[in-house]
C-alpha cells in the first residue's frame, strides 16, 4: 500500500486542516465565510433502510429484519468530515451488510446530522444525550459498534452506562493519543495558540466541512486515494465515481464538540487518562466489563495501533479480542477485503452470547519486613 500519512489523514478528521493553517497566511482563510451549508439527508446508502428515529442531532436508520428477535445492534458512524453511508458504501462494500450476513438480523446506524447554525453549542454530552435516547428507543440494551470517531465516543457511552451495552465492538477507534505518535497528533500538537477556536469563529460557530475540503484538499490524489480505500484489485470507473461523490460530500461539525475532542482528546489524553467527563460523571474505562472486539490496521496511519490497541489494557473486560487488518484507516470501514474478510466474523461476534468476565484486580507489589 502506498505510505502517504498526509494523504490518509486529511481525508476524515477536520482537525488536520489546522496543519495546513498553520503554514498559510490566516488572511487566506478569511475566504472561508460564506461557504454553502452541507447537503441535505438524502443520502445514497447502498442498502435499502428505513428511517426510524429523528433527534436534533442524529438520525436512526434501520437495514433488515427489525422483527427479529436478538439483542439490537447498533453501529455508530464516524463523526468528522464525511457522512455516515461509509458504512454501506457500495455492494461488496458495506460493512452493514457484511455484519448481517454474519448473523445480525438488523442493524441500525447512527447517522449524524451536518450541524446547523442553531447546533454550533452542542457539545459531546449532547451527543452521548441522544445517543442513550437510541438505545432506549431499541430496548435500552444493545450491541454497539463504532466506527473511528463514533468509536471512541461508543467506548465514553459504554463505561457511562455499561449495563446498556451487550458486547462493544471498536474499529479504528483512537483512544490513547499519546501511546504513538501520528500525523493526526502531530498537526495538533503544532498548531498555533488559538487557531482552533479561530477555525470555529469563522465558521460562525461551526467547523465547516466545505470549506475545510476545498482548502487542503487535491484532486489529483482522489482516485489513488479512492482505490486504496476500496481495496481494489483493478480499476473501476463507477466505485471511483462514487467514492469522489461520498469524498466531496461533507458535514460541518458544532464547534463545542469540534474544541472539546481537539481539546479533550488529543490535546490532554482525557480518556485514556480516566480523566474524561460523560453526562456528569467521569467515566472509568474499568467499568467496561463486556466483551469487547478491536479492529486495527496495520497501515492506519490515521490512528496508529497502538492508539488503537490500547484500549486492550484500560477497558476492565477480560473478553477482548483484538483483529488487526491489512488496511489503512478507509480500507477498514469500505475496503473490499476488510468488509468481506472482518466484518462478517464481527457479524458472528456481535451475535453471540455475551459473558462479562472482569479483569482480576491487579496485585498489590510485597513488601519486604
């Protein structure tokens, strides 16, 4: 696979446009106001769906038998720069599809809404907010699947309210910012005092994703781009079209939770840290007691394994299986071979009876009398 970090990085997380800041003239990014609000909800999902739930901030969709009697499981879509169909790309590139045919009757998707002027203060806490209204609505207990950004915020969800959660499953979801470097912290790291909420102010509030695309990025990487990502072995006219459709479709992000997961995350390390706080209490990653299933990539140059795997040794659960594909951070979620190869044994998992076993409490070091 091509080893481009930039390239791979620049294509999820809004954030990364801070690097770009914070080598060009800010007067240039004045341009930036006015920028056409993001599309609207009708979305090309591969697979047919109903929309069952509206909420300020998400909308529930539903694929397959809904009838079916198992514990619900619900997939969480990233919520950066891209919108949710990510997850149901293209036939033979929809890891909801591949998760049913791995023995998940239904499943349903989070997919997050483009922010609105009226949405700029919604802060994680509104999202964790809704998101316990989904699990509600399904029953109040489900299995839950995060994808990248809605990775680590499934993981705050699941040690907020671990009783809710059936079995976790977590892929390409950054959660210890400081166990490796990567392009992503490093941009963070280097950008200029103040340049963040200046991104917010000129988006009136918001980190707007138009304006963030057309800034930093190139057309003439999107097809190399597109072909890593599908994990394609020959060259396709029509998946290309559609992956620069998907790419050029963007959301724009409310700019407290844009400062908060800047700040919260890669900034200060909250989470892994145990210093997170989630719904007026700070949540403790040993409280995740349920089965647990990680999904890495070895050429994720977005969030690097060990960013990843971490997570492996701060979640209590002492059920943790750990998956790492030959992908980059795309290929995970849309890649031909991830879909085909991980995300039907993922299917499988979610569908098992989970057991919650704990990790035993770690020994207390002998003192010598």
């Amino acid at each position: 696979m091509a080893d481009d970090p930039q390239q791979k990085t620049d294509l999820l997380w809004p954030w990364v446009a801070v690097s770009a800041l914070s080598r060009a003239a800010f007067g240039a990014a004045m341009a930036w106001r006015g920028v056409p609000a993001a599309a609207g909800c009708d979305l090309p999902f591969a697979s047919a769906n109903d929309v069952v739930l509206e909420l300020a901030g998400l909308r529930l969709r539903a694929f397959g038998d809904r009838a079916a009697r198992a514990t619900p499981t619900l997939v969480v879509a990233p919520f950066a720069l891209h919108d949710a169909t990510i997850a149901d790309f293209a036939p033979g590139h929809s890891l909801v599809a591949a998760l049913r045919a791995g023995g998940t009757a239904c499943v349903h998707l989070v997919e997050w809404r483009s922010a609105t002027a009226e949405m700029r203060y919604f802060d994680i806490d509104s999202y964790l907010a809704e998101l316990n209204v989904v699990v509600d609505e399904l029953g109040g207990r489900v299995n839950l699947a995060g994808l990248c950004q809605g990775g680590w915020l499934s993981l705050v969800y699941a040690a907020r309210f671990p009783a809710k959660i059936a079995r976790l499953a977590l892929a390409g979801a950054p959660v210890d910012l400081e166990a490796a470097e990567s392009s992503l912290t490093l941009s963070v790291r280097n950008a200029p005092r103040g340049v963040y909420e200046s991104l917010v102010s000129m988006g009136g509030g918001r980190a707007m994703g138009g304006a963030m695309l057309r800034f930093w990025s190139g057309a003439a990487q999107l097809d190399a781009m597109g072909h890593e990502a599908l994990q394609l072995d020959a060259p396709d006219a029509a998946l290309a079209a559609r992956f620069r459709d998907w790419y050029d479709r963007t959301i724009d992000l409310p700019g407290a939770y844009y400062l908060q997961a800047v700040d919260w995350l890669f900034r200060r390390n909250r989470l892994a840290k145990g210093d997170f706080p989630a719904l007026g209490r700070t949540v403790d990653l040993a409280c995740v007691d349920m089965p647990v299933y990680i999904l890495a990539g070895d050429a994720d140059q977005t969030c690097v394994l060990p960013q990843v795997l971490a997570t492996r040794d701060l979640v209590g659960s002492a059920d943790v299986t750990i998956d790492v594909a030959p992908s980059d951070h795309l290929g995970l979620f849309m890649g031909r071979h991830s879909v085909a190869e991980r995300w039907p044994r993922i299917g499988a998992w979610l569908a098992g009876k989970p057991v919650r076993r704990r990790k035993p409490p770690a020994k207390k070091p002998r003192t010598m009398s």
